[in-house]
C-alpha cells in the first residue's frame, strides 16, 4: 500500500511464517522506493548471518545491502537525517524496543516497513510483531506452503532440538506448516501419519 507523504510517516508491517516470501516482499517495497529517489536505510539483526554478513537475503537468493547491528537502538545512531524511508528485516530478533523505535521513526516522518515472523516455534504471537500490528497503518500476512499437505502454511514448524525462543536456522532446521500439519515445539515423528491405502494381497 503506498501514502501520500508530506512529513507524514508510517509503518507497514510484512508478517507471516518462514519461507512464505516476507523478505522478498520487504525488498520489492525498498526497491520501489528508491525507484521513486527516496533516499532509504536497510537494517537486519547482526546475529543473522546465515546467507550474508551485509545483506538481506531471502530463500530464493534475492538480495540487498543492509548494515547490521546488534541492538535496534542502533537504528537511530546510525541514521542518517535525510534518510525517508526505514527498511528492518527479521523484528522478531530485536524483541519489544523495535516498538518504541518504529514509532519514533514513524513521527519524525520516516516511512518505516518492517518485516518478521508473527509467532514462534510453539505457535505463540512472536514480540515485537503484535504490537506492531496494532501501530501499523499497513499490515500484509504473507503465507508458505505446507510442506506435509500443501496447504497454505502459518507456522513455523522448528525441527532440531532446542527450548531456546531464538535458534537461527533456514532449510534442515525449519519448514512450513500448515494449522493441521503443525506440531508445536519439536515434532516427536518425522513424518506425519496420514491414513493410506488398505493394501490388497493374495489371500485377500
């Protein structure tokens, strides 16, 4: 969704599960952006170097330069006044202060888009994505595809060991899952047992 903009600032929210295009989405916004010579900022969490130190990197090897930092506060040391539009990828890293920084920026006239997973490895809301649904003037749910059915996915099914809220992983370590299809935690089974064929033998 685009704004009219004077000194008016905003945030659009991008949302939804691993592997369901929420970075794509994010760096098709920031491209259109500097298409239209708005002059525009890219940050991303220091910790996610699982593609690039210096880029956002999607799943589908799309990318664009960003600087990493290790704390959202960051943000604003590093940002340079005549900067117009604020692009952060990966909220769910940075946790609840990403709030209270989204809407500085967004009152000094920035347009900020944020993207990030909406709920966590147990299916819980994931902070700081739910309250900033509740700031943003534009919100996209953006969704995968199963990888056990193919239906549309909304969860981030976790499939290595560990109790810890963050484990930084891509392919091998998370997939998509949809409502029915997702275990939360860990799943106990490799593969779900759906109901097959009776098979037909000779004595039958």
């Amino acid at each position: 969704m685009d704004f009219v903009s004077g000194n008016l600032g905003w945030i659009e929210a991008i949302c939804g599960p691993m592997f369901s295009g929420k970075s794509e989405e994010l760096m098709r916004r920031l491209r259109r952006a500097i298409i239209a010579r708005k002059r525009v900022q890219v940050f991303k969490p220091i910790i996610d170097n699982r593609y690039s130190d210096d880029e956002i990197v999607s799943h589908t090897d799309m990318r664009m330069k960003s600087e990493a930092i290790t704390r959202v506060s960051e943000v604003m040391s590093r940002l340079d006044w005549r900067t117009q539009v604020v692009g952060i990828d990966e909220a769910n890293f940075f946790g609840q202060e990403l709030v209270e920084i989204a809407n500085q920026l967004a009152d000094s006239g920035k347009q900020v888009i944020v993207a990030g997973l909406d709920t966590d490895y147990m299916g819980r809301p994931f902070p700081p994505m739910p309250d900033l649904l509740t700031l943003a003037e534009s919100i996209t749910k953006t969704l995968a595809i199963c990888v056990r059915c193919g239906n549309p996915a909304k969860h981030t099914q976790r499939l290595v060991e560990s109790s810890e809220l963050i484990v930084v992983g891509a392919a091998g370590s998370y997939e998509a899952r949809c409502r029915r299809c997702f275990e939360p935690g860990v799943p106990k089974q490799e593969y779900l047992d759906f109901a097959r064929p009776k098979q037909v033998t000779a004595e039958s």
